[in-house]
C-alpha cells in the first residue's frame, strides 16, 4: 500500500507550483490565485500560533475546572507540540538552504 497514495485528501495542503509561471518573478502570486512562497510561510506561522492558542486554552480549562476532559487537552497539547517541532524543522531546512546558496560562487 503506497502511503502517499490519499495524500490529496489532506485539506490543509495547498500545492505548489514551480517558477514556470510565465514569466513572472519567483514570490508573485500566479494568475490562479496561487500563493506566494512567503505568504505560504505566514499562513504556516498564523495555524501554528492558532494551535498553541488552542492548547492553551484547553490546558487552561484542564487546570481551572472549567474542563474534565484531560483527554481533549492532552491531544491540544501534543497536537501543538507537533506543530512547533515542524516549524522549526522547517525554518532549519531554511536557513540551511540560505547558508548553501551564500556559500555558492558566482
């Protein structure tokens, strides 16, 4: 069973389409209504801080009372957890790919 094989029922991702966009500069939005590559980082920020939010929102509600569900709170928690872990996984890949191309001679 190939494990990519339902990836396009995956809501959150959102293709990305190469630099072949005639002839517009790389980070423009294309005539689809594509995202640049920057705003696509911004909008992974914004869901990463709403997940946080929403875990400590939960665990705030764990602590005070106002929630018996340690259940719901530990899935928020880890959920969050996740989240930052990959960002930063990312925002690594990135700044290595930086160093990489500042490295490169012209």
């Amino acid at each position: 069973m190939d494990p990519l094989q339902n990836i396009s029922q995956v809501p959150s991702l959102i293709p990305v389409s190469g630099s072949s966009n005639s002839g517009q500069g790389s980070g423009a939005p294309g005539a689809q209504g594509e995202l640049a590559f920057g705003d696509l980082l911004k909008q992974a920020l914004q869901e990463v801080n709403q997940v946080s939010a929403q875990a400590d929102v939960e665990a705030r509600n764990l602590m005070t009372g106002e929630s018996a569900d340690m259940h719901t709170a530990m899935l928020a928690v880890q959920k969050a957890d996740l989240s930052f872990q990959m960002m930063m996984a990312v925002r690594s890949k990135l700044i290595d790919a930086y160093r990489e191309v500042m490295r490169m001679q012209m």
